[in-house]
C-alpha cells in the first residue's frame, strides 16, 4: 500500500525514483564514448542527474504518470538530455562551470539589455555582428534578437510561427552564422538572448505536416478533434485573444477533416504536453537552440502552455510543473542557461512563474503599465501601491524592466490594488486607452488601438516609446517646450527601470527617440497588425550623423536623448547599489513624485522622480530619513544637495543620489 505524505505526494515515490534511477543509469552508459568518460564529460552529467533525480522523477511523474508508456518516454527524456550535454561545445562547457559557481550572474549592476528584430536592425546575422562596438558603445551586456528561425511564408505573427527550430531564416543567414555571432558576443561580454516558442508551432512544420498527411502519431502532437464537440465545450471558459483577427480558439483543416487548436492565429497550432513524446521532442528543440551559444531562453506564451475542461487553460498548475521539468533538464544538461517567462497576465500569476527552479527571470509588465499610467495621471498612488507589495522577488530571480518591446501594452494593474485607492479598474483601462490613443484632452501621446474588442471594451495599445511620450505630437507643432518635456519623460522612465532593481531592457531603436512607422500599412503580411507601428527599421543614419556633427551631439532631439540614455547606463554599471533586486520605497509627501531606495552590500543610492510637467517640492525630511544622510550628491547633473531645505523638483525631474 502507497501512503500519501503530507505535501499530496506518495511516500513509496522516493522508492520508485530509486529503483528507477539504477534501472536507466547503465542504459545511458552506451552513449558516451571512451573520451566522454577519461575528460570528466560523462561523470559531470551523471552527478548532476543524480543531484536533480528525486525533482525531475517527480515532476515527470506528476505529469505523465498515467500514460501506460511513461518509463519508455522518460527513459527518451533522459537520452535526450544526455546527448545535448554531449554535444555542447567546450566553450559553453566551461561557462557553464563558471555560472554553477556564480548562479546570481544575471543580477550584476552591469546587466543592460537591448531588443531587436535582426531584419530591421542590421538585415542579417553577418552585418549584426558589426554592430558589437555600437552595443557595447551605448553600454549593452544583453541583446535579445526576436524570432529567427524559419518561419511560414507571409503572416507569421512576427516570427512566433516557427517552422523549423534548427534553421534560421535564410533572409538573415544560416545556423552557423548565429553560432558564430553567439562565439562574439561572448568574447565581447555580450550575453545572447533567443525566444524559445514552445506552444505552438507552424502549420507547415515536420511535425504538422505529417499530421495533415494523416499520420495518427503526429497527430497526437496537436489537438485534433473530428467535430465540434469538445471544441464547443471547451470554448465556453476560453477567452479571444485575437478576436479581431478570428474568432474562438480553433481552426478546421479540410485536408485532415480535423479542427485544430490555435490558440493565437489559424497558422499556428498548439502544441500538445499532454503526450509526453511532444515535452521530449521540444527538449530536443531546446537543447539544440542552447547549444547555439545563447545565455537566456525567453519562453514564450507560458501561461497558455497546458490545457485543461472547464478552465480557462492558463496558468495551470501543470504548465508550471512542465515549465520546472525543463529547467530542472536545462541544469544537467545545459546548466549555464538561463530561462526567461513571459506572461503577461494577473500581476498575481505572473510572479508565480519566478523561481530559481522555474523561470530565473520575468518580464515586468505591471511596472511598465504603471509607468505610463502614473504619466498619464501625473499621480504615482497607483505605481506605489503595486510596488510597495508587487516588487520583491524570491532569491536568485530577476525583474526584466522594459518600457517598450515588439508587443503592445496591456493595462495589467490588480483592480483590487486599484479599487483600495477609490479606482474602478474597467473605467481607469477606458482612460488609459482615450489618453494613449490621443482622444483624451490634454493628451500627449499618439498611439494606435491595438485589438479592440467593441463587445468587452478591451484593448491595448501600441506605439513607440517617443510617440507615447509625446514627441510626435510635439514635433508636430514645432513647439520647443513640449519637445523638452517630451524628452524629459523619456529620461524619467528610463531613469526608473534602470534603477529599480533588475534588469533593464530598451527596444532598440528607443535611444534615438524613433516615431510611429504608419507605413508598416504598405506590406500586406503586416497592415492587419498594428503592432508593426512601433517595429521600424533602424535608422543608421542618425548615427553617422551623431559622430560627425557635433551639433548634432550638443543639440539635437536624438543626440540629446542618446546620450542621456547612453549617460544613464554607464552611471548605473559604476553604481553596486543596483546590483540585485532590493528596493524599498520612501514616503514622500507628494502624490506627483516617487521614491525608493535601492541597496547592496553596503551601497545605497536614492532615486526620486517627478511625474508632471510642473515643479515639484519634496519635504527635506523625506530626503534625509529616506537617504540615511543630511548631505547628497545627485550623480545625473553631479550637484550637491542639503537637506535644511526643502528640494524643489524640476518638471519631470530625476535625481540618484548618494550621501556625502
């Protein structure tokens, strides 16, 4: 008889792990040749299979216990993983060793990341290597390239419709050239960041067309249903994520007399984790991707990734579960790489995605909402009433602090965070959207409606950073003074999230302060997605521009915002008080301005931020109790500050300061 333990899992499980562990250890043993064994190679990933056994058995067994096959497959996981360790250069290797004697690498003050699709910043592999002086120039230690791999003809969401996770787009270059950019990256410090689209693939991937030729296994990767009887019963708790673009959650293929599951559009075709063959098949995937060279998996689409009758299949517990069964395979077999979630969903389920066992790192996405939001209302109550208990981070994890990326916004804050401080969620979204899309008086910003549903009144927004911030409208009317403020809010953001603990994350093209491309309409595969309005092709000219006039350097829009941007990094990777996630709020007697204090080791620097256009005043106290000191240097304009008086903040000001 099995007796349940406390925490729900069988006591005999340890037992079983055992005997299973002594069962597969000698099977493995006819994959390493005589070499793997005399350098250590075979030994190091049987001591960290040993080490991660007990976890791994019982994340496997939790998900696939009830499949008559499940030893067979598991015994499959377990080849896979062996073979990926096996074919992992000796390069990774050895960083792989240095990052297991240093797992909070990521935490480092010096980590500044950069986002960019390879087509529309460089055009291809080959020529994004000649742009490591420019990345390390602006202070960048982190580049994530958007989807590269091979993709579907025409509409393929922006690259997440993969068709073949070994080849790369051969619009950008080959598989070799990325390895080959990976090895210079890691030579320039520069650490490579891919996205790993793992819950669905193309319609024209192997796998998927095997299923529409008729091969029942390969069927068994997807959800494939004869007729509408367990779609309609399953759509009744789905939501629409694309409801513009189609409605409900499945796609009928006449050549399979099948519907389909498609999560996200027609052509892609979610994957099926119920079947254990698919979780080794995309480890597979995975490992190979690893072994490109890249630091930093991005998983896409996580809260989508397992279904279940009568939820809204996401967030489940067992997409967690099966999230945790790769990272625990990633620590033996590729232990120097590094997950990334994201889910931009309830602030509340977000954070359950981070762990030093699941994902080391996350999106930020309330930040980034509440930052626009707290501009929008020149108020902060809302921003600090999420901080205050939204920030902190289980140990070993990171934040990753963006204010932009090749996705819309989403106004993502707790409505009972909101409702606490007298505001109605629905209607402060409404606001949000009105303000953001330029309808609101007053309003500064000039971004587009993204997926608007007129039934629900959802909608995000897109646009890019400059053209949200007002300089589009600014340049518009030629008028100086909005131009400055416009520049100042770019400068303010930027200031937060390179300073609020984590890692901070521009989408390129950003510090040049880059509109709005309205003419993303002209090319057919793109006009139906608004979000191609803040994905415009970089504009190397501005920084020709910027290095041979110097007019340009000392008074331009772009060169002023450039080298704000460029002055801002270079502070914070001197600064070892923004190492780490610690941050504390400071009271301040102002509902205009926010303030925190971040600490590391002994360091600490207190950062204070202006959300309006007008001057703000900050009581002396503040400064003092928040700051540990009577006497400050602000490092951005390096004056000194005392605090016999009150300090007055100018329009949108920013100040990191250190006691002296």
């Amino acid at each position: 008889m099995i007796v349940t333990s406390r925490n729900g899992q069988p006591e005999q499980l340890h037992v079983e792990a055992d005997i299973t562990l002594k069962r597969v250890l000698p099977r493995l043993d006819a994959i390493w040749s005589d070499e793997d064994r005399s350098s250590g190679l075979a030994r190091d990933f049987q001591n960290r299979l040993i080490a991660e056994w007990p976890r791994l058995f019982r994340l496997l067994y939790t998900l696939y216990s009830g499949r008559y096959d499940f030893f067979y497959h598991l015994e499959e996981i377990l080849y896979t993983a062996a073979r990926g360790w096996q074919q992992r250069s000796d390069e990774l290797r050895a960083q792989d060793d240095h990052r297991l004697n240093d797992p909070t690498w990521f935490q480092s003050e010096r980590m500044v990341g950069g986002a960019l699709y390879v087509d529309l910043f460089s055009e291809n592999l080959k020529k994004l290597r000649e742009c490591i002086p420019y990345f390390t120039d602006l202070g960048l230690t982190y580049v994530h390239l958007m989807p590269l791999f091979a993709v579907r003809p025409g509409d393929n969401d922006g690259g997440y419709a993969i068709s073949n996770y070994r080849s790369v787009d051969p619009r950008l270059g080959t598989i070799d050239d990325l390895r080959e950019l990976a090895d210079e990256f890691r030579a320039a410090g520069i650490s490579l960041v891919l996205d790993f689209v793992f819950n669905h693939t193309s319609d024209d991937h192997y796998w998927a067309q095997h299923a529409q030729a008729g091969d029942a296994e390969y069927q068994q990767f997807y959800y494939c249903f004869p007729d509408r009887t367990v779609p309609d019963q399953y759509e009744r708790t789905l939501r629409e994520i694309f409801p513009t673009v189609r409605r409900g959650n499945f796609t009928w293929h006449d050549g399979m007399q099948k519907w389909v599951w498609t999560t996200f559009n027609s052509f892609q075709w979610d994957l099926n984790y119920h079947n254990p063959a698919v979780f080794r098949a995309m480890l597979e995937e995975m490992l190979f991707i690893a072994n490109t060279g890249v630091d930093i998996l991005r998983l896409d689409a996580v809260a989508f990734i397992w279904k279940r009758m009568g939820t809204n299949c996401e967030n489940l517990p067992e997409a967690h579960i099966l999230i945790q069964a790769f990272n625990c395979l990633a620590g033996i077999a590729a232990p120097g790489l590094v997950f990334k979630s994201e889910a931009i969903v309830h602030p509340d389920e977000v954070v359950k995605y981070i762990d030093p066992h699941e994902c080391q790192i996350s999106y930020n996405p309330t930040l980034m909402a509440l930052l626009w939001e707290s501009l929008a209302t020149r108020n902060t109550r809302l921003l600090k009433k999420s901080l205050s208990h939204r920030h902190r981070l289980p140990s070993g994890t990171a934040w990753v602090n963006y204010l932009r990326c090749h996705d819309d916004i989403g106004w993502t804050f707790d409505d009972e965070d909101a409702a606490q401080l007298g505001i109605q969620g629905y209607d402060h979204r409404q606001f949000l959207n009105h303000f953001y899309t330029g309808q609101f008086p007053g309003s500064f910003a000039r971004g587009v409606p993204f997926q608007h549903n007129p039934a629900t009144g959802d909608m995000r927004i897109s646009g890019t950073l400059a053209s949200l911030a007002g300089l589009e409208q600014a340049i518009e009317f030629q008028d100086p003074k909005l131009i400055e403020m416009s520049v100042r809010r770019m400068c303010l953001l930027y200031g937060i999230t390179l300073s609020i603990g984590g890692i901070p994350l521009l989408y390129l093209g950003e510090e040049w302060g880059m509109l709005n491309d309205y003419d993303f309409v002209k090319d057919p595969a793109k006009a139906g997605d608004t979000r191609w309005i803040h994905r415009p092709k970089m504009k190397w000219e501005y920084l020709q521009n910027f290095k041979q006039n110097v007019d340009e350097q000392n008074g331009s829009i772009r060169g002023k915002i450039f080298k704000s941007i460029q002055r801002l990094i270079s502070l914070r990777q001197k600064l070892p008080s923004l190492s780490g996630q610690q941050m504390d709020l400071v009271p301040i007697d102002n509902p205009h301005v926010l303030g925190f204090v971040r600490h590391f080791e002994g360091n600490r620097t207190l950062i204070l931020a202006n959300f309006t256009e007008e001057e703000q005043r900050v009581p002396a106290n503040n400064i003092r109790t928040g700051g540990l000191g009577r006497f400050f240097q602000d490092l951005i304009t390096e004056t000194e500050i005392a605090t016999h008086d009150d300090l007055i903040m100018q329009p949108y000001g920013l100040l990191w300061l250190e006691r002296i």
